[in-house]
C-alpha cells in the first residue's frame, strides 16, 4: 500500500469524525521550522494531542487556532508545495 499524503488521509478520516495526528516531524515539516521552535510553541501552550506512547501528536486544526489566538507567535507560513523545475 502506498503512503498517504496529509490530504489523502483527512479524506479518508472524514466520514468517521476523525483528523490524521501529526508527529513532530511532520509539523516541523509543514511550517518549514526546526525542533527546538516546535518544542517552544509547546512550552508557549501549543495544543499537543494525548497518546498511550512516547512521543507527541498534534491536530494541525488545532495548532493552526493555537496560532491564530497567539498573539506571540510570529505567524507560521502557511505550506505550500514547491514547484520543481526541469
């Protein structure tokens, strides 16, 4: 089975209710940000998601409300795919 993009998996998720959790990595990923960012914005009350392992998740609707109310947070670009050229 191949591997989900973000979109696919909300998709998928949508009829149940659910939204796809992101790692650390993938939130990184996103906003284009390092490690130690992700960890002050939760230091700063970044909504993380509970799990029964190691390790954090995040919901990126919440995260992205997080920002919107955060007046301190510089505003976190939004992703945008980048175009290859041949």
């Amino acid at each position: 089975m191949a591997t989900q993009t973000l979109a696919e998996r909300t998709e998928t998720l949508r009829p149940t209710g659910l939204t796809p959790l992101l790692t650390t990595a993938q939130l990184m990923a996103r906003y284009g940000v390092s490690n130690w960012t992700v960890n002050e914005w939760v230091k700063r009350g970044c909504p993380v998601e509970p799990t029964s392992f190691r390790g954090r998740r995040f919901d990126l609707d919440r995260v992205r409300d997080w920002m919107a109310a955060d007046q301190t947070a510089p505003p976190a670009p939004e992703f945008v795919p980048a175009q290859r050229t041949a």
